[in-house]
C-alpha cells in the first residue's frame, strides 16, 4: 500500500508529526459531527497507530492516540454508514 501524502490543508504538519505520517484514518472512532448548513462543519475522530505487537487478548497494541478534528465548509449532502456499528444506517 502506498504511504499516504499529507493533504494541503491546516494542521495537516501537526498530525504527521504527531503519527510520523499521513494516517490513514480508516479505523478511526467518530466522536463528534457537528453539520451546519450554512458555515463551518466538523468531524471529531479519534485516531491512533495499530502497532506490529499483540496483547495478552491477542489484540494488536495500540498507540499514538489523538483527536483530530477536520473543519469543512460548503457541504451540501452527505451518505453515512455504519455509524456506530450499525449497518444499513444512511444519512
């Protein structure tokens, strides 16, 4: 898998150095969205690094846990899925 290239947008310097890298995001916890129709948005993860080593439970360790939050603006629609565990839930 390629590494993943930081985007050009602010705080994205912070995030690499906090994790190294670009994270991936992809087995983040969403904490928090807050949607406005009008101005700013956000989404709330919580993001970490899954480590090469494993627990006495045999789950991979995790470290290098942070919440980022992503500010966007101008959404217009959005399709969620899988919020929570849930399947079949769209937004």
């Amino acid at each position: 898998m390629p590494e993943a290239v930081a985007p050009a947008v602010p705080g994205a310097d912070e995030v690499v150095r906090w994790f190294g890298r670009w994270p991936s995001f992809h087995d983040a916890e969403i904490l928090q969205i807050d949607l406005q129709r009008n101005g700013r948005s956000s989404v709330r993860l919580h993001a970490f690094r899954m480590t090469k080593a494993v627990d006495a439970s045999g789950h991979f360790v995790l470290d290098l846990h942070a919440v980022v939050t992503f500010w966007l603006e101008g959404v217009s629609d959005l399709e969620l899925a899988d919020f929570s565990g849930r399947t079949g839930v769209v937004i």
